[in-house]
C-alpha cells in the first residue's frame, strides 16, 4: 500500500516537471514518524540534489561520500530545523537531530531524529524543506506500535498536515478541535447567523423556537455529513446562491405572514428544507479544514456539535432581545420583526446578485 501510494504520488508530479532538468529526476522527500512510549522517533529523507542545492554544493554526487557528508551534517540538521515544525497538542516539540547516513542507491541522505515526551492526541507538522522548488513535495507516514495509520504529502500550496492519534487522548484532541471549529464557523458565518435571525424574528413559544432550531439541525447534519464523506456534494456555485435565497426566502415568508388573516407557522418546515442547502456550505468549510480518516464519526459529530452550540448561544441572545422588546413595547416589536424582516431579505439579495453575477458562487 505504502509503495502504491508513493508510486501514484511521484507520476503524477513527475508529469508536470517537463521545465525541470533532468538532473533533478526526484524532487520528494520522505518524513516517517513513529509513536513510541515516551517519544517520537523518526527519519527524513531528503535528495542529494536539493541538499547540495541549499548546502552551496557543486557536485550532488560528493554527499555518497560518508566522511564528505559528516562533514555538512549539522549545518544540514539546522537548516531543516528552520523549516520544519512539529506541534504536539498545540505545542510545539523541539526537534533533536540524530545520525545522519548516507543512501548512494536511492540519491539521498536519510537524517535521524526524536522528538522526546508521550506521543500526543494531536500532532501538527509545518514544513516547506525546500522553497526554492515550488514543486517540491514531501512524503509523510505515521507510524502507531509499528503500524502505519495514516500517510499524507505536504508541499508549497500545502505546507501542513494534522494527526489524531488512535487513543483515547486522540479522540478528545478530535472532539476539542471540531467542536471549536464548529462554534467558530456559526459564528463568523453572517449568512447562517441571518437565516436563523430570520427565523427567530416573529417571536413564538420555547417550543416553537425549539422545534425550529432542531428541525435545521436535523436539515444540516444530513447534507453536512453527505458531503463531507464524499457521498454527495453540489458545487459550491450553487450551494452559495441557493443559501442566499434561503435567506430571502425566510424574510419574505416573515413579512407576508404579518398580513395573513390566517397565518400558518411553517417556519419549522422551512427550516428544515434550508437546513439541507446550509449543510452543504458547512462541509465546505469541513473540508477545506481536514477530517482524520481514523476519526471521520467523531469529527463529523464534534463538529456538528460545535455549530449546535453556537446556533443555541445566538438563539438565546436573539430570542431573549425580542421578547424583551415586546414585552416592553409590543408595537416596536412588531416594527423590529418588520425592520428586521426586510434588512434580512436586502442582504439575502445582495449576497445572491454577488455569488452568482460577481464571483459565481466561488
């Protein structure tokens, strides 16, 4: 499998390397970690033509040599030490560089090191080895009690890459991240946070609004799990537009209901229907984050948990606000559910007109 992945990996950069010259056949390099009982142990590999390159050596070929390449090993632990960061849980490890050893077969060096305390929940690494290759790429494997989990490449357009360990340890790391990032996303997403304004907006019930709240969670679990898992997911070209109908959809619906003779609530049902589109907006944003394959259930609901709570914190202080107003004064409420009715479909409306006509729901 290891080999498979390096194999696929490697042609497909070798394909767009026709610029390069072919001195260079090999612009990779390979960091294996290993999760031990008190450390991490590791090696790097890197070639002899982008250590030369980088060391000021003219002849590649000199680094085959175990005494010449002695020689450059510390200023070569320092100069990869300066461009490769390793954080466990949050902070970051100091690298110690051990051995250094020649691979004249294979065109590289291989450089040992440790990274000394108990193997973390969450491992970060942050590395550009080489900048000046923009093409340059590094292959990562993480080792667990000498089995690999996990493998990864990391490049210039790329630069970091997240492991949660397979413990109980890790799977906290897992719930801490996500459920923060999903707090984070609810919260700076003003197209969200509006459609439940909108919905909050003509007052009701604790029940109403709680029925209201779990029917778009409901909505948005479901499509937000389906794309993240790759099952199904609409480009973002029309998730975008169609979020910001929703929003227009939800102001409108507001105002022609103050002017039924009859109204009917359906806001539970639109929120669920809606919750559906913003789901797939959310797993956009789950992706681009990065799902551990060996926690895919417990990010998925951490991070689902994390929007729950931020949609439970704005509910509170939305809903609150209105029934304070109107219990103070039930005409300038009406006028805020009125006012604010309207500022949610003119935003609704601007945001469709620049996701479609302006960006094209990039």
């Amino acid at each position: 499998m290891r080999w498979c992945f390096f194999t696929c990996a490697a042609v497909a950069a070798v394909i767009g390397l026709s610029s390069r010259t072919l001195a260079h056949s090999a612009p990779f390099s390979y960091l294996d970690l290993k999760f031990g009982g008190d450390a991490i142990e590791g090696t790097l590999v890197v070639h002899d033509f982008d250590a030369a390159h980088d060391l000021g050596i003219a002849d590649p070929t000199r680094l085959h040599d175990t005494a010449f390449a002695a020689g450059y090993r510390d200023m070569l632990a320092r100069l990869m030490a300066s461009r490769l960061a390793v954080f466990a849980d949050g902070q970051r490890r100091q690298v110690d560089w051990g051995t250094l050893e020649t691979l004249p077969e294979r065109q590289s060096l291989r450089l040992a090191f440790r990274l000394a305390g108990a193997p973390p929940g969450h491992l970060r690494v942050e590395a550009v080895l080489f900048p000046y290759d923009p093409v340059h790429q590094t292959f990562i494997n993480v080792y667990e009690q000498d089995t690999l989990r996990r493998q990864a490449i990391i490049s210039l357009d790329h630069p970091s890459f997240d492991y949660y360990a397979g413990s109980v340890q890790g799977t906290w790391a897992v719930i801490r991240t996500f459920v923060f990032a999903g707090i984070e996303h609810i919260l700076i997403g003003p197209d969200h946070v509006l459609f439940l304004i909108g919905l909050l907006l003509l007052g009701g019930s604790l029940k109403t609004l709680v029925t209201i709240v779990t029917a778009f969670t409901i909505g948005h679990s479901l499509t937000l799990s389906l794309a993240a898992l790759n099952v199904f997911s609409p480009p973002a070209r029309i998730i975008e537009p169609a979020i910001a109908l929703s929003i227009i959809f939800v102001g409108a619906d507001n105002l022609l209901v103050r002017r039924a003779q009859t109204p009917r609530d359906i806001r539970a049902f639109v929120a669920a229907a809606f919750g559906l589109v913003h789901g797939f907006g959310f797993a956009s944003v789950l992706r681009e984050f990065g799902l551990p394959p060996t926690a895919l259930g417990w990010s998925l609901f951490s991070f689902n948990l994390g929007v729950e709570i931020g949609q439970l914190g704005i509910v509170l202080v939305v809903a609150s606000a209105l029934a304070a107003i109107r219990r103070r004064n039930p005409i300038a409420g009406d006028w805020v559910a009125v006012a604010g009715s309207v500022i949610v479909v003119l935003a609704g409306g601007y945001w469709f007109v620049e996701r479609v006509f302006l960006t094209g729901g990039a």
